[in-house]
C-alpha cells in the first residue's frame, strides 16, 4: 500500500518475474531454499492486471469457458473443464450475470466490480498457489471493493491461495481483511509487518492514528511523499528488509 507513484506496481511485477529484463533489479528472493532463477519455475502463479483486458461482446459465461478451454490442460475432459470455469463464476458470485455481456464504453455490460471479478475468474481457474492483484479495488465504490476482496478472501482460505494485492486507498472494512502490510513511499519501504502491528508503530514513532479515523488514510497521509521530513524518520526507524 502506499500513494500513487510509489513503486506498488512494480514490485508486483519484479516478484512475478514480469520486468526482470526491463529494469536493473538488485535483490535476492529466497523460496524454499532455491534462488529467484528457480522460483517462477515451479510456483503456480496468476496475475491480475490493474486494467482489465476482456473482450466486451463475450458473455461472462463465454469469456471463462474460452479461458478454461485453453488454459487447462488436455488431460482434462471439456466436461471438467466446463464445471471448473461454472465452479470459479459461482465462487465469484457472478452466476447470476453469467448471460450479461461484458460491455464497454460503447455498449452496457457488467459493473466494474463484475469486470474484475471476471478477470479474477480467468486468473483462478488453474488454482495458482501465488496470486498477484494490482489494485483489484481501483475505480470501485467501498461496497464494491469490499465485496470483490471478500470474495477473494474466501477463495484463498478454501484453495490455501497465497494473495499478494497493491491497495490505493481501502476503506478501513478493505484493510482490516489483509494480513500483512508494506507500505511504500517514494520507492522505499516505510513499514513491513503485520497488520495488527501497524498502529503501534506509527504510535512509537509520534504519529497515533486518532480516534474514529480510517488507519489507512492515516498511514497514507502520514507517509505521502510531500511530507518528507515524516518520511525520513519513519525509514530511519526500519531494518533492511530481506525479501
């Protein structure tokens, strides 16, 4: 979590592997023993773009039959294949849209808190270990970005899913479904722990979250880049990070 332009993005995408050879990455991520070479390898992973990229004259039934067609393996009968991409639009509460087209700016479809949940869907039917979310709460009201996270909540309990999400800015009922937290500012790290944590070290360092506030407006507004002097002491506060 952290502003806009605080590097949220592109840590998603050095941990998924997506811009190792774009950038000049200087670190040393350790999975069970073997180095980031080997990591993407054998890790089943799934990333969820910030932008959706769906066709918008397909149903929500056609866009994940399509996807479960040729992303499951063949080993797979199309029978499996169809009650697994039924089992993902149920799980995502969209059976009740699953005649609705997608839409667009041209013609109406889904919401989009529907839309991110058919992304989600996609992403989900190979039942990834590692799933990365580049604010799946972008652009949706409260209600809807509680209910999209809820939903993917669920989803990791039931499958042990590791989730891996960048939030802009949740509502208190968005954040409090998180487990841990790294706050970025400016392309460094503020803060990585837990989340029940969080507010006793803001407290320790002089910035208490008042009464009745959203903590994380308060840690946002707390670290926002304009504020360098604040930014300063609380980095100067945090040990190196090992990832």
């Amino acid at each position: 979590m952290g502003p806009s332009g605080c590097g949220k993005s592109t840590l998603l995408d050095a941990l998924a592997g997506n811009c190792l050879y774009i950038v000049n990455l200087s670190w040393n991520l350790v999975y069970c023993g073997s180095q980031s070479d080997v990591f993407h390898s054998y890790v089943s992973q799934a990333y969820v773009t910030q932008d959706d990229t769906l066709m918008t004259t397909l149903t929500v039934k056609e866009a994940v039959y399509y996807s479960a067609q040729l992303q499951l393996p063949d080993s797979m009968s199309i029978a499996e294949k169809k009650k697994r991409a039924e089992m993902v639009i149920k799980e995502m509460g969209l059976q009740d849209s699953v005649n609705t087209r997608i839409g667009g700016w041209a013609v109406k479809g889904l919401s989009g808190g529907q839309k991110r949940r058919v992304s989600i869907c996609i992403e989900v039917l190979r039942r990834p270990k590692l799933l990365f979310l580049d604010e799946p709460t972008s652009g949706l009201d409260s209600a809807a970005s509680y209910h999209v996270m809820s939903r993917i909540l669920k989803l990791a309990r039931n499958d042990g899913i590791t989730v891996v999400a960048s939030v802009h800015q949740p509502s208190s009922e968005v954040f409090e479904l998180f487990r841990n937290l790294c706050l970025l500012s400016s392309g460094r790290t503020v803060y990585f722990g837990p989340i029940a944590s969080a507010e006793q070290f803001f407290t320790s360092n002089g910035f208490p979250c008042p009464t009745l506030r959203n903590p994380s407006d308060h840690y946002l507004r707390t670290i926002n880049k304009d504020f360098d002097q604040v930014i300063i002491s609380l980095i100067s506060c945090t040990p190196a990070l090992k990832w």
